[in-house]
C-alpha cells in the first residue's frame, strides 16, 4: 500500500466529489415499494436531490419536502412542518411507508424527528442525516439501519432456504439484480434491502407515480429476521446487517467488502457453496469465470500500461481498484469522497481523501480516470482517458443497466477500461 491521507486537511472543499447524507437516504428510501421519502429542510434541498436523481436515472423520482424556512425552524422547530406535510401527501396518495429524513438545516436546530414521528398516525420510518457530515453511502447505510431497527420483527426461528443481501450506495439497480440471481442460483430465495433492481432499473411504467414503484415491500421487511442467511456487501453495510442480527441472533452472516474482480467472486461462489452444500455452481456461472480469465489475459498488456485514478465512494473504490489490480493495472489514485476503514483495503500508490482539486493538483500521475460526470472536464483538460462511473452520470443512457460485478461484470468492465486506454493511446499518436 502506498502513502494514505484518510483525512482531509483543507478547511473547505474545492470541485467537491463528496455527496450529501439526505441524497444518499432518500435513494434508499426508493428501493422500498410505494415509499414516500420525506426530506425535512428547505425546499432547494428536496429539488436539488430530487433533479441529482432523475438527470442520473433519466426517470421521474418522487421526493416530498416538508419545505422549512429559516423563520419556520425558528418559531415552531420543525414539527408541525413534518405532521403537515404528512397530512397534504396523505390526502392525495396511500404510501405504505414514509421515509422522514433531516437535512442541515433542522439538524443544527435540533428537531426531534422522533417525537414528530410518534405524532403521525402512518407507517413512518425517520432518520438523521445531516449533511455536513458523512456522505451518500453513510446516508443509505443509515437509513438501512433505521429501517431495519423501526420495522423488523423480532423472531427466533430460521428459514434455511432464505438470505437477505444488503447491498451498498454504488451498487446499481441491475448488479443488485445479477447478485440476487446468483445467489438464488444455490436454491436461496433472496430478499434485498433496499432494492433497487425493481424499482429504479429503467422498465417502462403505466405512468408517473407520486411513489416509488417496485422494491421490496413493507410486509417483506417486516419478516427478514425470520432469514437463514444476511449478506452485507460494503463497510457501509456492516452495521446494518449487526442491528438485523440483532432481531434473531440464529440468522448466519456472510460480510463481503465487495463482488468484484475474480478473487472475490471466488470468494463469495465458495461461501455460498459450503453455506447450501450445493457441490457445483450452475454451468452458467463456471462459463463466466473462464470468460473473465480470459478477458484479465486479453486485457492485461494494455491495463499493464496504464496509471488509473479511480474516484468515488469508498465502498465502490475497493472493488474497483481491486478489479482493476487483478488485470495488471497500476492504481495511483484512490480518491475517496469520504473517510473509511475500507480505504485498507485498498492496494494503490496514493490513498486519500479529497476532491477534484486534489485530482488536478497530481494530475501527472495518471493517464485514466474511472469517475463520476464531474471528473470529465478534468479527463478533456488534460487529455486523460475516461470512464464514467459512480453518483452522477449525467448525460449517459442507461446508467442503471450498467454491470461491473461477478464474473460477468468484471469481464466487460476489464473491456471497457481497456478499449479506453487504447483509444487514449491511439490517440496521443496522432
């Protein structure tokens, strides 16, 4: 491992690549049916989260604001404004849950979301998530928490036959999807929390909805204690799979840092295998991992060449950069968005927590980058190659049909970095 810098040491950030808390809970709050995520704060909180979501979905998302001011937060603290709005979106639809999450500015005042919450007569779940603190993926894994700890019964029998995988922020709608067959493929019925592979993976709806449509159900997550099996993927999940064990300590606990690459997907095959004491995977399953040896072998001359900076969410940088690794490619900059015990994980030659100032600042020191939509004016700036990904891809179709996981995954990621540090090459020779 390299120099790290797990903490930042300007007193503001420049190009941020950090995103906020109540974005990354009101996603969550999406992969669960017919919710209604409810942001208490400012309005230009509640749009500006709500256009983040639909410019990088390229789908309508229903947010609802309980559209505080700075003299309503100062009279009345926030309450009323919550049963209020609760009442104005209760008259109009029937959401089987609604999500309450802070913003900035009720977390500085200190509203009590829970003494509110208790004023509700409607299935609610509330969480803190102020965002001057943490970031989109201590956000979703929040709100997983809060929603496991305020909804899940309490059981003490097991179902061997059923797992339930807790999925990170940067897992997208079809990975969860692919991950979920995998697993079902051991004879498991899989439930995931939250799931977005139902809800936010581009099908055609009858027509806009003022809830979310599809996700796991609120029935559904009332019996996940009943789970053989809890599969957390992501540091940031951690403590949600602890409090849902909390709810029948009989339930096994399968924690991955991540499904990508080869050796982790070997590694999750074999856990699931010995979990179930099915013998062999499906054929399916064993095609895939000798296409990716192939594509890791295809792939390894031109990776082999490249310095790569990756920059995202801690959770996605360490199964990024180890798939990446594994094909031969050289990983000098891990920007981390925010600080993590997962940044250990990671095998770079500089580890740090920062933004795109930082990225330009050692711009040298790489000829690609794997990033976000706000890392392209860098790429064109210094004729860098690019590869988008993480929170936003704006102007991309097809954001949530994107798969870098398992075996498969990892075989066109490998291919899409590859032809990008090719074309770059190609490129400068002109």
């Amino acid at each position: 491992m390299g120099e790290m810098n797990r903490h930042k040491e300007k007193p503001l950030e420049i190009n941020p690549i950090r995103l906020s808390q109540p974005m990354g809970a009101a996603l969550a709050f999406l992969g669960v049916d017919r919710c209604m995520p409810l942001m208490h704060g400012g309005m230009g909180c509640t749009s500006f989260t709500k256009v983040f979501l639909t410019r990088h979905y390229c789908e309508p998302i229903a947010i609802q604001t309980t559209a505080v001011t700075d003299v309503t937060a100062v009279l009345d603290g926030g309450d009323s404004s919550i049963v209020e709005a609760v009442q104005n979106i209760t008259k109009k639809v029937t959401p089987s849950l609604i999500g309450l999450h802070t913003t900035g500015l009720t977390e500085t005042k200190g509203d009590d979301i829970r003494g509110a919450a208790k004023q509700v007569n409607f299935p609610i779940v509330y969480v803190h998530t102020t965002d001057y603190e943490g970031g989109l993926e201590s956000g979703w894994g929040k709100t997983v928490t809060a929603i496991i700890e305020q909804l899940v019964e309490v059981r003490s029998e097991v179902r061997a036959d059923k797992a339930v995988l807790l999925p990170h922020v940067c897992m997208r709608p079809i990975e969860v999807e692919k991950l979920k067959k995998l697993i079902a493929s051991f004879g498991l019925e899989v439930v995931a929390l939250p799931d977005l592979s139902t809800s936010l993976d581009g099908h055609l709806g009858e027509k806009q909805s003022a809830l979310s449509s599809g996700g796991v159900t609120v029935e559904e997550i009332f019996s996940l204690a009943d789970a053989g099996l809890v599969i957390s993927v992501g540091e940031s999940m951690k403590i949600g799979a602890e409090t849902l064990l909390k709810k029948n300590p009989a339930m096994a606990h399968l924690h991955l840092d991540h499904v990508q690459g080869l050796v982790a997907t070997d590694n999750l095959v074999e856990k699931l295998m010995a979990v179930t004491g099915v013998e062999q995977p499906s054929a399916r399953v064993v095609r895939w991992r000798k296409r990716l040896q192939d594509v890791m072998l295809d792939s390894h001359f031109s990776l082999g060449q490249t310095r790569v900076m990756v920059a995202g969410e801690p959770d996605f940088l360490a199964g990024t950069c180890q798939a990446l690794t594994e094909a031969g490619a050289r990983i000098s900059l891990a920007l981390s968005t925010v600080a993590s015990p997962q940044l250990d994980n990671i095998e770079a030659a500089r580890i740090m927590v920062g933004d795109l100032e930082d990225a330009e600042k050692l711009q040298s020191e790489y000829d690609l980058i794997v990033g976000n939509y706000h890392t392209e004016a860098l790429a064109h700036r210094f004729g860098k190659a690019l590869v988008l990904r993480g929170f936003p891809c704006w102007e991309v179709v097809g954001n949530q049909l994107k798969n870098d996981l398992l075996y498969e995954g990892g075989a066109y990621f490998l291919c899409e970095v590859a032809n990008a540090a090719e074309a770059m090459r190609l490129g400068g020779q002109k």
